[in-house]
C-alpha cells in the first residue's frame, strides 16, 4: 500500500516471551504466519504456571487465521485449567476479539 508517495510495509510477525512470561506478539496474524504463532503458543502452553498471557500491543493486523489460533489457545488452556489473557490489543484487532468474544468490551 502507498500512503503520500511511500510504499507502507506491514511488519512481519515477530513473537517473543517477555520476562513475566507472557507472549508479546509484534506485526501480522495472518494465514502465511499464523502456524509460527500457532508453534509458539503450543510451547508457552507447555510452560504454563497457571495462566496464558498474550500481548498483542504490537499486532497491526489480524485475520481469521490469527483468530481460529487464538481461540485454539483458548480452548487448550480451559481445557488445561488454565487462565487465558489477551493484553493491550490495537483498536482494529480489540474490535474483532470483542466481536467474536474473545476479549470483554473496553468499559
């Protein structure tokens, strides 16, 4: 895309745990990166203390293919007896987790 004569580049997806443990997702959730984050979530789930955090402060964009993952994360941590927290979405990807349920609406 072209904005003002420069070509703007989505970033590509960058995941990498923080030092509390939780998953800092960066760039595009989409069908070429979903399998990436899909890998990376299966590995914090084997790690998991109690509870799955994921930030997604750094996501610009997110299809269905970064949702069907997370609400795959989802269901393996009720399943696990785990906690489950997305934090700090951008305003495009907290509408569609508010959308489809996966993120309470901002009060």
């Amino acid at each position: 895309m072209t904005v003002a004569g420069r070509e703007l580049r989505p970033q590509p997806l960058h995941v990498v745990a923080d030092d509390d443990g939780a998953l800092v997702v960066s760039g595009v959730v989409d069908v070429a990166t979903c399998d990436d984050l899909d890998r990376a979530l299966v590995r914090l789930l084997d790690d998991a203390n109690g509870q799955v955090v994921i930030n997604l402060a750094g996501v610009e964009f997110m299809d269905s293919s970064g949702l069907r993952v997370l609400l795959t994360v989802q269901r393996r941590c009720v399943d696990r007896g785990l906690d489950f927290r997305l934090v700090d979405p951008s305003s495009k990807v907290r509408l569609l987790l508010e959308i489809t349920g996966l993120m309470l609406p901002a009060s």
